[in-house]
C-alpha cells in the first residue's frame, strides 16, 4: 500500500496521518476559556507547598497545579494529608496526589536494566495495583481530587470504578510521563480510558505536540523545563508557540537534578524540606518568567486566574 493510502487510513479512525509542520493554531481551550495555565511538580511537603503559595503571591503569578508527592503519599501521615488539602483548598490550587512510592521501589528491577529501561513503569499483580488503589481511596477520603497515573491498566480500572460511583465524579486522573507516550494514537487511548489530562514524553517536536492535539480535546501538560536525568530541556522560547497550537496545555516546570531517578534525585523523602521549598521558589520565578515570554510574544493567549471551576482543588 503507497504511504499516502497508509496515511488516510489512519485520518480515517481520527488519527492525523503527518506530524502537523504547518503548526495550525488549535481551536481548543480550557473552560474558562484560558489557553494556558502553570503547573509546579515536587511540592513534597507543606512548608513546601506554603513556599510556592507565598512566592505566588510576591510575583503575583497564577499557579493552577501542584505535582505533590511525588516520593509517595505513603510518607504522610492522614494529618499530613488533611493539612495538605487545606492549604491547597485556601489557595484554590489543584493538587496531583502520587500513590506509593510504588514502580522501582516495589519488587522487580527489570525497569532499571538497559533494555527494561525502554519501557514504560507499570504495576506488578494485584497486589500492588491494590495498594495504589487502597490509597486513592483513602486520599480522596480526606478530600483529595486529583491523582497521578503511571499507566493503562490503572488509569481503566479507576474509570471503571469512576463510572460505578466508588469513586467521585469530580476526581480527575493525570496520566505520567512515566507512561512513556508519544503519538496521537496514543493520546486517543488514554482520552478513551478516562484520563482528564496527560503528559506525553517531553522531547516532542512542536509538530508532532500539535498532531497530539489534534487527535485528542483532553489538557496536554508539557513540560517547557525538565531535570538534567530527563535530559534538561529548557524550552521557554517555544511557549507562545506551544499556547498557541496546543491550547489548552499545562506548562510543567520541573528543574534540578533529577525527579525520582539516581541519588540526585529531588523527591525523595530524606531530601531536605527547606531544599525543595527553595527550589518551589525557583520554579514559581520560572513560571513567571514564561508567563512574561507568552505575553510579549502571542498577547492573544489567556492564563486561567487562580481557582478555575474545574480544578480539581482539593475538598477538605
């Protein structure tokens, strides 16, 4: 079959058949009619979380989502977790809970081998996709609404269980970069499976970002900074670019070292609290600084103000 037959088979199941070179600006916002909003990943803690609040506020910055967590919701204790949820509620900010630590911390090491390297973090048994799940159930319990995905099989069962009524209608589910994916094919089956937004893997081309978005109406959250591990994308000069054909998209702002990898790693629960809410500092100037970069250069795009109707803020 000649390529372009391929091509339009594939257009044919909602599948653009080329990476979108002619980046056309997409049609699609939030809904509040926002084209872009900010998202902070490792606030590992409350004073952490109480930084970032505070450094919002000096800038004078919006802030939408906060990644926390991410060394695993088990190293709180339930008082944590009700502290956490009321800071974040007072200042109308949605937080991503990560169940765990689970993946490499859980049994199994193939994921740290070069060839296990390659593919994407997933549950091993019941067992283990029971303990994230048992403490999603608790989370949300104490009035968390948002949690984080690592992979299909996960992200189906909470929908199901979403669709039943055992879980709240207004929980939403972000699907990892940990996932690993990275076509709009991909993107249409984690939209099918009940994912409210998702972060494809971040060294994409603007093209192929924009073909994404044309398969799929759900937020692309894109990481514009990235740790060294992942390969230190800085990408700040692309962001009136990105708000303008990715709409409606997160920027992820998540500098340093490393994420959950090797023993630079940031979140993980002996790193200093007083470190993390240094970098939360950091990372809200970050956002400002892209904030100002959007404004000059693509002033048509429109930040969500603080406490948007459908944050997952949490409901303590």
């Amino acid at each position: 079959m000649p390529l372009a037959a391929t091509r339009k088979l594939m257009e044919k199941h909602g599948v653009p058949g080329t990476d979108a070179r002619d980046l056309p600006t997409s049609k699609k916002r939030f809904p509040d009619g926002a084209w872009y909003r900010m998202e902070i990943s490792g606030i590992e803690r409350l004073n952490v979380l109480e930084a970032a609040i505070d450094e919002m506020g000096k800038r004078d910055i919006p802030l939408h989502r906060m990644i926390s967590m991410v060394m695993g919701a088990t190293y709180f204790t339930k008082q944590d977790w009700k502290d956490f949820a009321q800071m974040a509620a007072d200042a109308k900010l949605e937080v991503i809970v990560t169940p765990g630590p689970r993946a490499t911390w859980y049994t199994g090491r193939q994921i740290v081998t070069p060839e296990g390297g390659l593919s994407g973090l997933r549950f091993r048994g019941s067992d283990s996709l029971s303990h994230a799940i048992d403490e999603i159930l608790a989370l949300i319990d104490v009035g968390f609404r948002g949690f984080l995905a690592i992979e299909e099989g996960e992200l189906w069962l909470l929908n199901e269980m979403k669709k039943a009524g055992d879980i709240p209608e207004d929980v939403i589910f972000k699907v990892s970069i940990y996932a690993g994916h990275g076509n709009a094919a991909g993107a249409k089956v984690l939209e099918s499976l009940g994912a409210g937004t998702f972060n494809p893997v971040a060294d994409l081309t603007l093209p192929e970002y924009a073909t994404i978005r044309q398969a799929c109406d759900i937020p692309i959250d894109m990481h514009i900074l990235l740790t060294e591990s992942f390969g230190g994308y800085t990408r700040f000069y692309d962001a009136p670019e990105v708000v303008r054909t990715l709409a409606p998209v997160y920027f992820k702002v998540e500098p340093g070292p490393a994420c959950a990898a090797t023993g630079a790693a940031l979140y993980k629960p002996w790193v200093s609290p007083d470190l993390l809410a240094g970098w939360a500092r950091e990372k809200v100037k970050y956002a400002s600084i892209i904030h100002e970069i959007v404004q000059e250069n693509f002033p048509e795009g429109v930040l969500s103000e603080i406490g948007a109707a459908d944050l997952a803020i949490p409901k303590p």
